[in-house]
C-alpha cells in the first residue's frame, strides 16, 4: 500500500509524541525502582542470604542502568520520531520486569516461607505495577512486557504449591496482574486519542507555521522587487530563507533563456550555502553578478529545465551529470530541481540540494506559491525591460524627431483642439519673431491678422462638430502676421493626429514671400518682354513672307534656303511667345474661355484635317476611329484645338515614319475620353514625373532633334483643367498613349 509523504509525516509526528511521553517517566520509574529494592534489600538482609539480596540487587541495577543509558541516549537524538526507540524503550521495561520477577526464586529459594512474607513482596510488587501502568499505559505492550514479567514466575510458583493459601495468592496475584493491565489499557487509549488530538494541533500549527514562513518569504521577494527591480535581488533575499525551510545545505534560482540558435540555457541569478562563510558568500555573490551560464544540456541543469514535472534525486547515481556544477559549492547528495513555467514555457529553474532526510513531495507542494511568484516576478522583469526597450526607443525617436524639426528650414507648429499652440519648432520662432515662450499655450490665431482671426476659429469648431474637413491635407496660400505687425504670404499644410485619443493639428508653414517676390517678377518679366517681342516679330515675318514669296524678284538658292529658315523660326518664336502669354494667363486665372456644347465627332474630324499636313510633312498618317456623333462635350471650341493640335504634333514628332497616329474617343454614361495614340520609343522613365511641366522636353539639349516649345503639355494640362477636365498618359518602349477626359453632356 502507498503511503503519502503527509501521512508519513503525520505517523512519525505520532511515534514522536509516544517517545516522549513514555521517557518521559523513565528517571521516576528507574528512582522508584530503587528505593523500593533498596528498602526490600534491608528487611530481608538478615532474613536470607546475604549473597543471594546482594545478587538480586546487581541484577537490578544493571538493568535499570540499561533503562538510564538508552534514556540518555533518546534525550542526545535528533531523530525520536522513529519505532527504534520504541523497541529499545520496551527491551528496557522488559529487562527491568524480568528482574523483579527472579526476585523471589533468588530470595525465597531454600528457605521455608511464611505467607507474611509472600504478602509482603506481593504487596511492594503491585505498587510497582500500579506505577508502572500509569507510566506505561500509552503503550500496552510496554505495560505486558513489565507486569508480566514481574508477577508470572511469583504467580506461577504460588499456584503450582500444594497449600491452598498459597494456590489462592497466585491467583489473586494472576487477576491482579490481568486487571491491571485491563484497566490501563482503558487509561493507554484515552492517552492515545489525546496524543493523536495533540498530534493534529501541532500538524497544524505546523502548517500554519509553515505557511507564514511562505508567506514571508513571498513577501520579501516582491518588496525587494519593488524597491531594486533586480531578479539578482530579489532571488538573493529569499534563497537562504528557501533553504532553511526546505532544511538543504545549497540551491540555485536561475532563469531560463534561449541562445542564438534557440538552444536552452539556464542563467543563475541568486545561490546559498549553508556552509558559506561571510567572505565566501561575499565572493560567490560578486560571481554571481558577474553572470554565471549552464549550457549542458545534459547536466541536472539542463535535466530540470527540460522536465515537465519536479525531478527528484535522493540517491545520485555515477551516471548523473554534475559537470556544470560550481566547484565551491559542496558535492551533491541529494538534489530537487523544479522547472517552473508560465502560460506553458519554461521561465526559470529551482534547485535544491543535499537535504540530510531526503527530498519528497511534502517540499515541492510547499514551494508551490514561492515557484509561482518567481515565474511571476521573472515575467514582470522581462515585461519591465521589454517596457524599457520600448521607452528607450520611443525617447530616441522622439528626440530625433524633435532634432529633424527643429532644424527644418520651414516652421512647424501643432495646436490642441482649442486652438492652442502645443509646440513651434526654430524657425516658426525665427520667421513669426516670437519666442517658444511666448508662444506655447496662445491660441493660434495670434499668427494670423486680424482679417482671418475669425475664419480660422470658425474653421476649427466647424471641424470639431462635422467632421468636414476642408484644408486638411491640402496646401492652400494665406496670410500670416509677424509679432512686429508685418502681414506676410505663406504655404500652409495642415495634417491631423492622435495623441492620447485627442486631435492634435500639425502645420507646416513655409515664408513665401520672396517666392511670391520672384513669381511677380516673372510675371512682368515675361508679359514686358513676350509683348515688346510680338510686335516687331509680326513685321519680321511679314517682311519674311514677302521675300520668300517672290514679290521683290528671284532669290539665289542660297538666299531662299536662308530666308526660309529665318521665316520658319520665326513663327516658332511667336509660337512660343504665344505659348507663354497663354499658360500666364492660365496661372493667372485670367484666361476667357467660351465654353459651349460641342459634338465630339466633329471636333475629333477637324483635329485630324488641321493636322494633317503636318503629319504628312513626317510621312506619318492620322488614323481618326469611328465616333459615336451623339456624343457632346462643354468647350472652348478653339482651345480644345489648341489641346489637339499638342498632343497631335507630339505624336506626330516621336512616330517612325510610315506610322500611324490613332485618334479615338470612348465614353460611359457620364465621362468622355478621348486617346492620342503612337508607336514611337515612348517616353524615358526619369522624364515621365516632370512631363507637364514648362519649359520640359525629354530632349532638353540645344540641339533638339523633334523640335518644339516646351510649353506645349504644360499649357494643354492647364487648358484641360480649366475646362473641367482631366489629362494624362501611359507609355511603353512600344508606344505612348495620351488621353483626356471630359464630363459628357445631354443634346
């Protein structure tokens, strides 16, 4: 039958309980036994042999001395909770009880006695027996051991005389020796349920004990984690405290972590010595700190961590891997590893060695909650540094951040849902002429003149309550006030963000003032010159055309090739001046546009008739595809000819000779698109982002080969969106496909 470790506990606790009552009678028993044989000794000195008295009191004093030294012995032993002592405790009464019960054969013998003298000795020998079952009651086989080895042989030799007296007292002796042991059988029994009650009061309050200890120990760890946050700490205030209660000489809290190659491997981070003085527990605590690893994964370190239940070792055997083990810690005899884990990995290990009694389960169901808190605080610190990872990080981006924006050339300033200024980086202070001071916590408006103060604040709870946004994300030119009062142009982008839940509004302001400067400059500068220019360039290709007419008379080849070439740049220099003041007008928004409903097909056929000399002129034909005549758009009639003519000259120019332009329209129920498409080289990859530009050619040499203004794309995007349209284009190595889009209209 299986015997748990508790009941185990519990019946040795009861053994224990037993010895010591029962010792504990053993220097009043050896003190009575000796008087009373003393005081036999001296009333039957003269009445028998000198020699047999002298005898007789030997014999008793060897075996009460017996009793005395295993007495002292039990007194002397750190194990009393064993049936050893038990054993010895009854060979001790039973040898006493002897020896009373050779008394009268050595007394008596040879001599007539009277049956005043066996009353006599009867009567010091029940007072003996009397004692004895009050001391011996708790243990009956004690109680029959003496009485019966003290009264027996009497009894027997009473019984076996042919005197009836004698017969009589031999009896009465026998019922005295049976009721005896009777009734103090009934007194053992009452003793042993009191013993077995003191048993379970000190079972207990040793758990209770024991708890409290736990408890303790629990306690300490967590407080020195709160207040170092070290596991070196926290497992170094509790690793003694372990030992002591699991009563070991030595153990190990480590903690179990993984290598590059995911390999396990145990990391120590607190360890005891009961035998460690203060210098060596000083010296192996600096090693520790150091950082002690075990990667043997065959070793009992390596054994723990691999194990899913506690291992238990009370008798190692020569095949068991104690290599890793440090060479100033003691020899193990003994070792209880537990791999403790949390939400089913292994976190840590804890191991226990050299316990003089042996390991069992009664020690890893105690160190049940100690484990679970060192799975817990192992987890919180890999949860604190994980945290501190994070902080480290995020206070690294966050002071990088603030590096980049602050040493933006543009100003960046963030206000709170309010409208107040949470933050304003160097140059929001340099081009504003405020201080971060006497900016942060001021309403944003302070940066705005007094025109617009209302139209932000306006905005902003508009934006709160709708949820509409209208300039967010969008750039748009406004006016700002600098702090001495001076009103000046920006570029404002506005972006929203989350911090904490709440909105928070990011904008990034540029000064454009000597963009807007520079632009009106340009402006003049070009509306001066393309004016001036047009003027004398309409007589220069008057003059040209006369010449080159023949009206002045014949030219020489010579001459007519050359006035040939100064008419035809001419009229690309007006052009282009053409071009210019055009896309101005565009900028400007002073553009007039006659817009009219117009059929596409017609529109599509004029584009193709107008252009066609020119496609001929590079052996190019223009390939016009069935229309749908029921299609109409909302134009200008000439400035969407304009737009065709671009896009029909470009594909023109960049068509191999031989080739065909395609010109076709599609349409859905509310959208009209129309594609100019060419097989040409297409268009280089690293021009494509800037093609709409002015001025750009994917050519941008001096010496052009296909020709052109630069202006053309540029101005026919401008055109088309004025219009209400949209442009734009897909390009290959085999060809490029330009489109434009128009919302349809009803007839």
């Amino acid at each position: 039958m299986k015997i748990s470790a508790q009941s185990t506990h519990l019946n040795e606790q009861y053994i224990k309980e037993i010895n010591l009552l029962l010792y504990k009678g053993v220097p009043q028993a050896i003190t009575m036994n000796g008087l009373l044989a003393l005081t036999l000794a001296f009333l039957y000195w003269y009445a028998f042999f000198e020699i047999s008295v002298f005898s007789w009191l030997f014999l008793l004093a060897i075996s009460l001395s017996v009793r005395g030294a295993i007495y002292l012995l039990f007194q002397r032993s750190n194990s009393q909770a064993t049936h050893r002592w038990l054993i010895w405790f009854r060979i001790g009464v039973g040898v006493t009880g002897v020896t009373w019960g050779i008394a009268p054969i050595l007394l008596y013998q040879g001599f007539e006695v009277h049956i005043e003298d066996l009353a006599f000795y009867a009567f010091i020998l029940g007072g003996i027996c009397s004692g004895a079952a009050a001391s011996l009651a708790i243990d009956r086989c004690s109680i029959v051991l003496f009485i019966g080895a003290s009264t027996t042989p009497l009894a027997v030799s009473l019984i076996m005389n042919d005197l009836q007296n004698y017969r009589l007292m031999g009896t009465m002796i026998l019922l005295f020796s049976v009721f005896t042991i009777a009734s103090s059988s009934r007194m053992g029994k009452s003793l042993k349920e009191n013993v077995e009650l003191r048993t379970e009061q000190i079972k207990v309050q040793e758990e209770i004990s024991t708890q409290q200890k736990v408890t303790s120990i629990i306690a300490r760890a967590q407080e020195t984690f709160i207040t170092k946050e070290k596991l070196t700490d926290s497992f170094g205030a509790i690793i003694d405290d372990i030992l002591a209660l699991t009563q070991s000489q030595c153990g190990f809290i480590g903690e179990a972590l993984f290598d590059n190659k995911l390999k396990p491997y145990v990391k120590i981070h607190a360890a005891a010595n009961q035998k460690w003085d203060e210098k060596a527990r000083t010296i192996n605590q600096s090693r520790i700190s150091d950082g002690i690893e075990f990667h043997d994964t065959h070793s009992i370190f390596g054994t723990t961590l691999a194990s899913d239940i506690p291992v238990i070792v009370n008798s190692p055997s020569t095949t068991t891997n104690f290599s890793e083990v440090p060479q100033y810690f003691s020899s193990i005899s003994s070792y209880l590893g537990i791999p403790i884990f949390y939400n089913g990995r292994p976190l840590a290990i804890l191991l226990l060695a050299n316990k003089e009694t042996g390991f069992s389960e009664i020690d890893t169901s105690l160190l049940k909650p100690i484990t679970s808190t060192i799975a817990h605080l192992t987890q919180a610190t890999r949860i604190q540094y994980q945290k501190h990872q994070v902080e480290v990080a995020l206070q690294n981006a966050s002071e990088q951040t603030q590096s980049i924006l602050q040493s933006l050339a543009d100003a960046i300033i963030t206000i709170n849902s309010v409208g107040e200024i949470s933050f304003v980086n160097l140059a929001a202070q340099k081009i504003f002429g405020y201080s971060e001071q006497e900016l942060i916590g001021e309403n944003v408006s302070k940066l705005l003149p007094p025109s617009l103060k209302g139209e932000h604040d306006g905005y902003l709870r508009n934006y709160l309550r709708t949820g509409q946004a209208k300039i967010l994300g969008i750039g748009r030119e406004l006016e700002a006030q600098r702090k001495n009062g001076e009103v000046f142009p920006i570029e404002l982008t506005l972006a929203e963000v989350k911090q904490q839940n709440e909105p928070l509004f990011v904008g990034a302001v540029r000064d454009i003032s000597e963009k807007k400067r520079l632009e009106k400059l340009k402006t003049e500068f070009v509306s001066t010159v393309s004016h001036e220019l047009r003027t004398p360039l309409t007589s220069i290709n008057a003059a040209l055309a006369t010449v080159e007419s023949g009206l002045l008379g014949e030219l020489p080849n010579m001459a007519k090739e050359l006035i040939q070439i100064a008419n035809k740049n001419s009229k690309r220099l007006s052009l282009l001046i053409n071009d210019i003041l055009d896309f101005e007008k565009l900028s400007a928004g002073k553009m007039e546009l006659h817009m009219q409903p117009y059929n596409v097909a017609k529109l599509l056929t004029q584009s193709a008739t107008d252009n066609a000399p020119f496609a001929k002129s590079y052996k190019v034909d223009l390939q016009l595809n069935v229309i749908d005549e029921s299609i109409s758009i909302l134009v200008d009639p000439l400035r969407f000819q304009q737009i065709m003519s671009n896009l029909i000259s470009n594909a023109v120019k960049y068509s191999p000779p031989g080739e065909a332009v395609a010109i076709s329209a599609s349409s859905t129920a509310s959208q009209l698109t129309i594609t100019i498409s060419d097989k040409g080289p297409g268009i280089p990859e690293k021009f494509r982002a800037r093609i709409f530009q002015s001025f750009s050619q994917a050519d941008g040499s001096d010496s052009r080969q296909k020709g052109g203004t630069g202006m053309g794309l540029a101005v026919s995007k401008k055109l088309t969106e004025s219009m209400n349209g949209a442009i734009g284009f897909t390009s290959s190595e085999n060809g490029t496909r330009f489109f434009i889009e128009f919302p349809c209209i009803e007839q």
